[in-house]
C-alpha cells in the first residue's frame, strides 16, 4: 500500500517555520494524526490563555507555536516490470466506471443460470428451462456481445424461431423489469455511487447501449447442428 505523508510545520510569530514529514500506511491515519495534532495545539493554547490570566499577562495566543498541518499521499512509484509483484502490477493499474459497468454487467448476466423458453411451432409445445452458460466476449472498439449458450433436450425444437424465443428469454432475465427500458438497466450499471462527480453527457445511456449485443446459442442434442441469433440490446428480437 503506497504510503500517506503527514507535513506539519510549527510557526512563531517572526520565526522561520520549520517542517517535519510522518508516513502512514493510509490516508485514514494520517488523517487521524492530524486532528490529534490539531486537538493537541488547541489544548496548549486553552492552557496557555489561562495560565496567562492568572498572571494579568497578555494573552495574545500567537506567542504559542502555530501549527499547519496536511495529509498528502505520495504518487505510485514506478516499480520496473522484472521487479514487480503482483500486488505491485494491480495497485498501479487504474480502474474506472467503465470497467466497474462491466463489472456489472457480467454479475448480472452470471446470476442467471436458467431460463424457461415457451414455444409454440407445428403443434409442439415447449415449456422447459434451460441451463445457461454465459460470456461477455470483448470484439473491439468497444463493442461487446452478453452470450448465452444453451441445450435443448427436443431435437425439433432445434430452429431459428425456437433460437429467437430463448434469445427473448434470455434479454428479459438479464434485463430484469427493464426489458422495455434496456437505458435503465445501463444506468444502473454504469451509474457511479459519488452523485457530486461531474454529470455524464445527455443520453448517455442510448450511447452505451449500441455498443452491446445479445447473442444466443442453441444447441441440439445428438447430431443437431448448433444455431445462434442476435440482437441489438435495445431492441427485443
């Protein structure tokens, strides 16, 4: 953890000040020793008001040390490549809303490991869940595809139709209640928890949107080629 340095500097009144630098392993303790330092400077003061009543002195407080105090922390130090842990290589990388989204993106797409396709088609009825197996493959200039793979235990059932109904039911589980707002559920996962950064552009959320795809995979039992389908994000197929 990089370190966090205390600079507190002790003042008089026509003296030159003189600095001291602490290190501390977090800003949350360097900023506990400076409101220590603080409460510290205050106490000496009070003391020093009253002692000086006592004594029909001046009380003039600026005959006490003064005191400024700052938490800054260091900035990463560069550790050579061949000389880095893994600790070091992680703590050196950024990390932004764009990759916590993605984060998101994919816990929500993993939490779903089943989904019930209903089809109708020549008389066959189908009502069955299916488990899901699912990526969330990266194509490049900032497109990705969430996919889903599945197998269908009906051989008939096989078919760009039956394809496009567990696409559907794969979009509405992954999109919950938002599966006729897909912006909601981009908002809710590229929304940063700090309301007092900067506002992100005007529609933003349709902008995010065209850059994903639903994909789906069906496959057979037995001989049964494998089919997929897709669709927009913000369109049902």
């Amino acid at each position: 953890m990089e370190p966090t340095i205390l600079v507190f500097t002790w003042f008089w009144l026509n003296h030159s000040p003189v600095s001291t630098q602490i290190e501390f392993s977090t800003m949350a303790l360097c900023q506990d020793a400076r409101q220590n330092m603080i409460r510290d400077r205050k106490r000496v003061v009070e003391d020093y008001v009253e002692k000086s009543k006592r004594r029909s002195d001046d009380s003039d407080s600026r005959r006490v040390p003064q005191l400024a105090a700052a938490c800054v922390a260091l900035v990463p130090r560069k550790v050579p490549a061949d000389q880095a842990s893994g600790a070091d290589w992680l703590m050196s990388q950024p990390v932004n809303v764009l990759d916590w989204g993605l984060q998101k993106v994919a816990s929500t797409a993993d939490s779903i490991r089943s989904i019930k396709v209903i089809y109708d088609h020549d008389g066959i009825h189908s009502d069955e869940s299916l488990g899901v197996d699912f990526t969330l493959n990266d194509t490049g200039q900032f497109k990705y595809v969430i996919q889903a793979s599945v197998t269908t235990r009906s051989p008939e059932l096989v078919s760009d139709r039956y394809c496009l109904a567990a696409l559907s039911a794969w979009r509405q589980a992954v999109l919950r209640t938002n599966g006729d707002n897909p912006s909601a559920s981009i908002i809710e996962w590229f929304s940063h928890a700090d309301r007092n950064q900067p506002s992100p552009p005007k529609k933003i959320a349709e902008a995010i949107a065209s850059n994903f795809d639903f994909k789906m995979t069906i496959n057979g039992i037995g001989n049964q080629p494998s089919i997929n389908c897709t669709t927009p994000f913000a369109a049902a197929p």
